[in-house]
C-alpha cells in the first residue's frame, strides 16, 4: 500500500499518490513542472513520464521522495 501525500487548503485538499505518473501531475498541476526542473528530473516531456511514478521517478533521478512531494504540493497550493 503506497503512502498517500495531503495539502490542506481552505475547504478542499489535495491528494499526491506516489503512484501517480509524473505526466499526470504536471498536466493535472502545471506548477508543478517547475519543481521537476529544480531537480533536474528529466520528466517534462518524457515519454516514460505517462508511465513513470512519482515513487519510480524519485529513485531513477536520486530524490528524496518525502522531500520531493511536499515540494510539489507547496506549488500546487501557491
């Protein structure tokens, strides 16, 4: 069972599951590309990034998942 990863914000919150391809997140989160960028992963415009996990990407680029996700879910809340 993956860890799931939450933002509270206002009324709503938004959910990052590690399982999640990092294609989804970006197109779901545009923010978020700019986190990826950061750190170098390669994803943006990938064509593994449709099939790569958040969880998979981390590992294949040496990224602190923990670290990372809550990265991304300051830019979706910003």
């Amino acid at each position: 069972m993956s860890r799931m990863y939450r933002r509270k914000t206002h009324s709503r919150s938004t959910v990052i599951d590690p399982d999640m391809p990092v294609d989804e997140i970006m197109r779901r989160w545009p923010a978020t590309v700019g986190v990826m960028i950061r750190h170098r992963m390669l994803c943006v415009g990938c064509p593994i990034g449709s099939f790569h996990t958040v969880t998979e990407a981390c590992a294949e680029h040496e990224v602190e998942e923990e670290a990372f996700v809550r990265e991304l879910l300051a830019a979706i809340g910003s």
